[in-house]
C-alpha cells in the first residue's frame, strides 16, 4: 500500500469514476486504473463497484475510505513535525491564491494587518477562479489557496466560515418593502445576474430550475462588484456572497430579503493547502490570523 495509490482512490472515491479521477491528478486513465489494481491485489480486496453508467465504492472500499483519509492526514502532520525542527526565519515569502471576491473583499484588511505584524515578509497574492486557485495549490506555486467549497485528495481543505448568496436590493427599491418572499414572487421581479458559468451563477440558476421558474434577468454583468454597483442604483435586485455585502448592509446602502420556500444557498469560504508542502512559519503565522479574522466577521 503506497500513498499515491491512497491518494488515487480517495480521487476516484470522491470524483465518481476513473476519467474525472485522472483529470484532478493529471494522470492519464490507464495510470490511474493501474494504480487502483495494485491497490486492490495488495489488500487482497475490490474497492469499486463498476457498471456500464457509474463507478460506487464496494463494502470494502467503503471501509477504507475513512483508514486512507486518516492516513493522509497523518502522512501531513508527519512531514509537517519534520519540517518544524528546521530553524525559524522572521523573514521570507508568503504566497497566496484566492477567488476574485476573496482578494477583493476579505485579504486587504487581514494582509495590512499582518504586514504591521511581519514586515519582512514578502506578500504575493495572485487570483482566480476556483479551478484556478485549485491548480496553482497542486503545482507548488503558492502557499495556500483560498476559494469556495473545494475539495482534492491531494489538498488539506479547511472552512474558515459560512458565505451564502444573499438576496439583496436597494432599500428604496419598491420589492424590499417585503423582507420576505416566496420563489415564485421573486420569479417576476427585476434580477441582475453575474459570471455565466461560474458556481455563483450555477447556484443562483439553480434554484429557479429546480422550482420550474424561470428568473427575470435584466441584466448579465461580468463580475461581483459590478453587480453590486448595478444594485446600488436601483437598476435590479441580485444574489451576492454575504463577503461582499456585509458594508452595504450594515450601513443600509442594501437591504437583504429572505425567500421563505427555498433552501438558502449556502457555499463555504475554504483555505486549502498541499498534503505533500509543509508549512512554512511565515504561512503557519498568516493561517492563523486568518481563522481568527474570519471568525470576527
């Protein structure tokens, strides 16, 4: 039993099938399925259940799957343990990757914070999406990612807080005079939406397609903050991450609505590190400001 035969199947535990599997390990299929064989005649055991349409978790590998993620786990607190006996260094760099809104919204304030505390430290922040962020973690070229709801065998996620999509409009708005709605009002009212494609936008969707409705979409703008200055002049009403709004609500530029008859949508603010690079102190001193800043928040 070797690690990256552990780290292949939770891919293909946790993806559903072989394909998805190598595609998140930038391995080819026959590597991927190679590894799982060697696995499963080591243990003397099949893992997965294959049929023509899905690929499930046999009872043993269903067994397993909690053992493999423990040893990962261990296996990064181990090198980590190692790494922490080499000398301190008050200097050095810190390397980031976040989502756009994160960079936007939740770094500035934590970062001048931290360079007040370690101003030595060189600070590289570099954004984008989800993908993106999950890619640059892998291929070592940042400390720490940090993104929404993102989960790898070979990343150690952890969810720093809760960011839902919040239903907001401006307060002289004629549909905030109702704090609460149901879906199917929603559905007729004016809704500016942002990002095609990106999981914001898949969620928001989502929840009209799931109820059979369908959104009255006056506007498609490219990114967050430009949805919000939209919202801010009356032109429609959004869903935007609670990270993005928290001012505007607090001050009454924006007023939140709750739809009573549909689930909230929630997604969660992750910080996700590689299982293979252990942390530096210069990143060690940074996550832990970070837990702290986002538990404030």
């Amino acid at each position: 039993m070797q690690i990256d035969q552990i780290e292949t199947f939770l891919a293909v535990a946790s993806y559903g099938g072989f394909h998805r599997a190598a595609q998140a390990l930038r391995l080819s299929q026959p590597a991927v399925s190679a590894r799982i064989q060697m696995l499963e005649e080591s243990l003397g055991a099949k893992l997965f259940i294959r049929t023509k349409t899905q690929v499930t978790l046999s009872l043993a590998g269903k067994a397993l799957r909690p053992h493999a993620e423990n040893l990962l786990r261990a296996v990064s607190v181990a090198r980590q343990a190692v790494h922490e006996q080499q000398p301190a260094d008050a200097s050095g760099v810190l390397s980031i990757a976040a989502g756009l809104s994160i960079s936007t919204y939740l770094l500035p304030d934590i970062l001048k914070k931290y360079q007040s505390l370690h101003p030595a430290v060189k600070v590289s922040v570099r954004s984008g999406n989800s993908l993106q962020v999950l890619k640059m973690v892998l291929d070592g070229e940042v400390d720490l990612g940090l993104a929404r709801s993102l989960q790898h065998p070979e990343v150690e996620t952890q969810s720093l807080r809760d960011d839902p999509l919040l239903f907001v409009g401006h307060p002289r708005h004629p549909a905030t005079s109702r704090r609460k709605l149901k879906l199917r009002d929603v559905e007729s009212l004016p809704v500016i939406f942002y990002d095609r494609g990106s999981s914001d936008w898949t969620l928001t969707n989502g929840l009209f397609r799931r109820a059979g409705l369908l959104p009255n979409v006056v506007l498609e703008v490219e990114g967050i903050e430009a949805c919000k200055r939209m919202v801010l002049r009356r032109l429609g009403l959004a869903f935007l991450p609670q990270l993005a709004v928290t001012r505007e609500l607090d001050s009454g530029k924006l007023r939140a609505m709750q739809i009573t008859d549909a689930e909230p949508l929630h997604r969660s603010l992750d910080v996700i590190r590689s299982r293979r690079k252990p942390l530096e102190k210069t990143t060690q001193r940074f996550l832990d400001l970070l837990r702290s800043a986002t538990r404030a928040r």
